[in-house]
C-alpha cells in the first residue's frame, strides 16, 4: 500500500448519526482504504458497483481483516451494490441474473453484519409516460418478489432516490416493507424539496448519502453546495439518527466535506 495521508482526527461517535464515507477515498482496493478510515469513523460504504468484475471482490481472507477491523475499531459497514445490472430489464434472464448477483453479493459480505444492502431500482425507459412507467413498475415488482423471496431480509434492502419521481417505487418500498436511502445530492439535482422526501419517509431512512452538487455535478466535496440548501439539509441531519455516507470519492473531497459537518453542525 502507498503512504497515503489520514485523517487528522477522529470523528467517531461525534453525531447522533453514524458517519462514514465510501471505501474508494484512496485509489486502491477496499481493504486498504478500511484499514486508513477504520479509527477516524463510524462506519464504511462498500462500494460493489460492478457485478461483472468479481476480481475487484474482496477475497474470503480479506472478507475476514474487514470483519477483524469492524471488531477492533468499533466499525460498521453498509453495502452499495451492483449499478451494472437491472431489475426491471425486459429480458427475464437478465433479471435473474440481477437476482442471482445481488444473492452472491450478499452471500460474500453477509459475515460483515452490514446495517443494509443500497439498492438502485433504476429507469432505463425511453419515455417517461404512463405506459413506460408502469411497465417499469411491473418488472421491478416482479423481481423484487423474486428477490425476497431468497431469504433477504426486506428491511435490510435501502431503495435509493435516484433520478426519477421517488413515488413511482413507493408501492414496491410499503408492500415489500423495505428501507430507503436518500440520496440528498440526487434530490437536488432533480430540484426535489428535499424535506419533503425525508419527512414521508423518515421511519425508513436507514442511510442517507450527502456530496456536494454544483454546476449538475455530484459526488464532489460538501463545500460546493448552494447556501440556499444548507439549512433544509442540516434540519434533516438534526433529527437522523441513522447512517450519514459522505459520497464522495477522493481524501480532498472527504477532508472539505468533514469540514463543512463541523462547521453546520
């Protein structure tokens, strides 16, 4: 491993929510980057964008040093999962095999005790009207049975906000029980009122994920937001007592953004 830099200081237990951020702050693999955050936060968001490359997986043995780190840094984890597969496709054995690599995902990290699985229920429609979306609905439905029905735990499985109106999956999220992510970024990229999210769902929100947004970029460093969207922001984070996973993908990015925490809270 490089000698990367670390944090400063440690930031556990310091809000009633438990900080973390991704496990792609430095450019390595996940177990490097753990074992630098490990004793400055509460927990780790591993990031598993990618089911079709298993070789980017942690090993069993390394499955284990995460497990060892969570034990003696009083660290969890969440899991981020696939962003490469779909279960809403219109081919039926490219949804089974979303199924089949959310399941093996799930199987690999399982020993971690993650605090949840997120999930993207994405839109891939070439239209937004009401025959696209509720065909959408249908096989995001039907697979989402299928999925459950594996055994998961349903409240374990966060659906994250991505860009399209949340309520088109709020049937899916009440009948099957599951969590929810908010992801604030996406919101305010889609310039949705980002309390009115929260508050509909606030018995659900296990996790949220906060990164800065500025000129339609995300993911980039808290001190990039509009100070118009810091208070409705810093509300919500006042009365979450969940997980908080700052998004954001480099050491510059984290460090700015634990800075903005400290000066809004």
């Amino acid at each position: 491993m490089l000698n990367y830099p670390s944090l400063s200081k440690s930031f556990k237990k310091k809000y009633p929510f438990r900080l973390g951020t991704t496990s792609y702050i430095y450019p390595d693999r996940i177990l490097p980057n753990v074992k630098m955050l490990a004793p400055y936060l509460d927990e780790i968001e591993l990031l598993i964008y990618e089911s079709a490359a298993p070789e980017s997986f942690p090993t069993q043995r390394e499955i284990e040093k995460l497990r060892r780190y969570s034990k003696n840094f009083d660290l969890s984890y969440n899991v981020h999962l696939p962003i490469d597969i779909s279960l809403s496709d219109p081919d039926p054995s490219q949804r089974n095999h979303a199924i089949e690599a959310i399941r093996r995902i799930i199987d690999l990290f399982s020993p971690l005790c993650p605090t949840t699985w997120t999930l993207h229920l994405s839109y891939e429609g070439i239209s937004t009207s009401s025959e696209y979306v509720k065909k959408w609905q249908e096989l995001s439905y039907k697979s989402m049975d299928q999925l459950i029905a594996q055994g998961i735990e349903s409240r374990k499985i966060s659906i994250e906000t991505l860009m399209y109106p949340f309520e088109w999956v709020d049937k899916i999220i009440r009948d099957f029980d599951l969590s929810v992510c908010i992801d604030l970024g996406h919101l305010i990229l889609s310039e949705i009122e980002v309390e009115t999210i929260f508050n509909r769902y606030a018995d659900r929100t296990t996790i949220i994920h906060l990164h800065g947004v500025k000129n339609k970029r995300d993911h980039i460093s808290l001190d990039k937001l509009d100070p118009k969207e810091i208070r409705p922001i810093t509300r919500i984070l006042k009365r979450f007592t969940g997980v908080l996973s700052l998004e954001v993908f480099s050491y510059e990015h984290l460090i700015a953004s634990l800075d903005w925490l400290e000066r809004y809270l």
